[in-house]
C-alpha cells in the first residue's frame, strides 16, 4: 500500500515538474521577445528625437 501512494505522489511530482518547465519555458520566450521589441522601440524614439531635434535646429 505505502509503495503504491509513494508512485502517486512521484508521478504528480513528475507532472509537476513538466507542467513547471513548460511555464518556464514560455515566460523565457515572452521576455525575449519584449526584449527585442523594446530595443526596436528604443532605436525608433532615438531616430525620432534625433530628427526633432533637427528641426529644432533649422528654426
């Protein structure tokens, strides 16, 4: 009886653990993809405050 409990409780630990790297997994694609956005974000309002600042300039 106590072997078969012990197996239940490994196998949930098992899932567990799948279930749990699989989150991982997802949260680490996530962030690297806001990552790169916010680079492409950043590279645009630099470009952006770069030709404001130009015209600023010609005024």
């Amino acid at each position: 009886m106590k072997e078969l409990f012990y197996q239940e409780r490994a196998q949930i630990s098992i899932e567990l653990i799948i279930v749990l790297a699989a989150v991982v997994a997802v949260v680490l694609v996530l962030v690297s993809q806001l990552q790169s956005t916010s680079e492409a974000g950043a590279k645009k309002l630099e470009k952006e405050a770069g030709d404001v600042f130009k015209k600023i300039d010609e005024i």
